[in-house]
C-alpha cells in the first residue's frame, strides 16, 4: 500500500482528511503507513480465554501480523479449538500459531527477537514480569 502523506497548515483552509488520518488544527506533518509488524505474541489471561484471543487475534491478522498466542495455563483448550477453526476456514499454516505452557513459555516467547509486538492480558504481577523480561532488547524502553 502506499503512504498517505498529508501537511496541514493554518495559512490554507483545511483540507478533506482521509477518514483513518486522525485530524489537527496545528501544522504539522500526519503521516500513516500501513505496514505489518511482524510476528506478534499475544498472551491472554484464564477467563474468557476464547473472548479475548479472538478480539486481539483479529486486529493482529486484519493488521497482516503473524500471531503466535499463548493462552493461560489453566485454560488453553478452547484457543486450541481455535486455532483448529482457523485452520479449517482456511487460514493459512505458520500465519497463526498456539503455544501453551506456564510462566517459563511466556518469558521465552517475550524474550524471542522474533516477536516484534507483544501484548498481555494479566493481572499486575505476570504483566510486570512480562514487561521486565522484554526490556533487555531495547535502548529506551517505554
């Protein structure tokens, strides 16, 4: 897809904005590149296991993402049902991947360079421990 590249100024009126450039009333230059990010790790929590790994699933494939998710320990089978629905809707293999384990499979699975974007439904303390084992590879972590 190309960059829609669009400058605003106040000496002009504004112009029309395409409807997913978020507007402003100041100069500056909005930029939007639709590019996917890679693989992305999503990691979800033990209620509603089904819920939530379809709401992040969705928006990480319509994103053009690789999606591995590792759904909580204590309730993985209804995302491994899932992951058996997309593969028979045609999805194709290594686009969605499903890794059940415990703690030491989701500090391994953040910690992986592979993973270019990670998010975590959890309470505090695993989303804690999610974010220290990720801050390593990065300069300025955020």
């Amino acid at each position: 897809m190309s960059d829609k590249i669009l400058l605003l100024t106040r000496a002009r009126p504004e112009p029309r904005l395409p409807a997913d450039l978020p507007p402003s009333r100041h100069s500056q230059l909005n930029t939007l590149k639709r590019e996917p990010l890679g693989t992305c790790a999503l990691i979800t929590s033990f209620n509603h296991p089904l819920l939530i790994s379809i709401k992040k699933l969705a928006f990480a494939l319509a994103a053009g993402n690789s999606v591995v998710i590792k759904p909580s320990d204590l309730a993985p089978l209804s995302v491994l049902e899932l992951g058996q629905v997309c593969k028979d809707g045609g999805l194709p293999d290594g686009v969605l991947s499903i890794l059940p384990g415990g703690i030491e499979t989701g500090k391994a699975l953040v910690a992986s360079p592979v993973i270019k974007k990670v998010q975590v439904t959890s309470g505090s303390l695993p989303a804690c421990r999610t974010k220290q084992a990720r801050l390593p590879q990065f300069n300025h972590p955020q």
